[in-house]
C-alpha cells in the first residue's frame, strides 16, 4: 500500500515514514499544499494522511479540491482516495469540518502508531467495500494486521513484499492491473526497482497458492479472479 504523507514538521514527517516502511507501506512525503496536490496529479495513492497548517496554505484546500467537480477525461487524482487528517486542531467544530469536508477519518496530534495504523487499515476496508478485518477469497484468507495468509486453514509462509503484491491484486480482484500499476502500489519515490520485480514475485505467489491464483493476461498484466469467474 502506497500513503502519501502531507506533513511540514520534519521530525513528524520522518518519524511517520520510518514507522509506517516498519509496516511495510510504501510512503513519500511532501511539507506543502502545492507540492501535495502535484504528486496526487502524478501518482496513485492508496491513502493520505493530510496535516491542515503548511506553510503554503491550508490541507483541507487539498480535501475541497480533491472531492470537488472533476474536468472531463481526468483520471488523476482520485476522488475516492482515502483521507485521513492529522492535526493538533482539536476542538470539535474543527472536527467536524474535517469530515464535513470529505476527511475519512481524523486523529489528533500527538497520536498512538498502533491506532494510526488501525485507523488507516478500517480506511483502507472501507475504501474497498470490506467490513471483515479477514478477507476471504476462494481458498485464502488474508488478515492484513497481522499480514497473515491461509490457504485452506493452513498458514502460508510469505515474504512481506509477496503479501503486498497479493494485497494489491486482493484489493483490485477482477481488474487488470499492469506491471507499472502494482510498482506503484508497492515503492515510494527514489526506491530502486529491479526491472522484474514484480514477476518474481508472482511466480513465488503461484508455487504458493497454486498457478490459477492469479492470472496473467498476456501483454497487459495481472488480475485475480473474481470468485464465480
């Protein structure tokens, strides 16, 4: 899962990335309004963790564009993308502007990592139409607080890049995504990617889980199929 972090407080920023790549997240981070609102432009996030007092204005300019009307053919950036706000505004008004807004979610400065992340993984659920903490698909189970797969009641033993790749594909079932799309999902800005990363990772996935769990659509990319498929 790739977050955007919107963050000016240095020591803040880096003690969010550091915790959240432990977590194996994939993370970048930017300290303006600008430099935020362009890289939603370029990228794909799974989710942002948005602070409201940057140095060139306010985050929720970042909420009120980025669920406001969208120009014809635009893509990027989404809509949809989860929000989650991180501030020391506490008072109740402001909370509920937040979410007034579009905020998904809105946590207090200073804040627990543990419900941080528990609070992104409900976001993340929602955003993908899952209320279980456990998602079940076929013959698998994945939890992904414990980051834990099963595959017919037995644990699978799995790299954390693997279970990523599996969790990018879970999350999309049923939709192509290409080799381009999964890196994404899976490095942050200035990581260095082998050229066949990703296919290395899916040929561990199918000794795994077995060759039809996912399927390669030739010239295109990598889907999982839908359940009935």
């Amino acid at each position: 899962m790739r977050i955007l972090v919107v963050e000016d407080n240095p020591g803040i920023a880096a003690g969010l990335q550091a915790n959240l790549e432990q977590r194996r997240y994939a993370v970048d981070v930017c300290s303006h309004v600008a430099d935020a609102w362009h890289a939603l432009g370029l990228e794909r996030f799974d989710a942002v963790l948005l602070d409201l007092g940057l140095p060139d204005g306010d985050g929720s300019e970042i909420l009120r564009r980025l669920r406001g009307p969208r120009r014809e053919g635009q893509t990027l950036p989404d809509p949809a993308t989860p929000v989650l706000i991180l501030t020391a505004r506490d008072q109740v008004q402001e909370r509920v502007a937040g979410l007034n807004l579009g905020a998904d979610d809105y946590l207090v400065k200073p804040f627990d990592m543990d419900e941080l992340e528990a609070r992104l993984r409900a976001m993340l659920r929602r955003a993908g139409g899952q209320a279980s903490p456990v998602i079940r698909h076929g013959e698998l189970e994945v939890d992904p607080a414990a980051r834990t797969v099963r595959r017919l009641g037995q644990l699978v033993d799995m790299s954390p890049r693997e279970f990523s790749v599996l969790w990018v594909l879970l999350q999309a079932r049923g939709r192509v995504l290409s080799r381009q799309q999964i890196e994404e999902h899976l490095y942050s800005w200035g990581s260095a990617v082998e050229s066949n990363a990703v296919e290395v990772h899916i040929h561990h996935l199918r000794k795994k889980l077995g060759n039809a769990a996912i399927v390669t659509m030739r010239g295109v990319g990598y889907f999982l199929p839908t359940e009935n498929t």
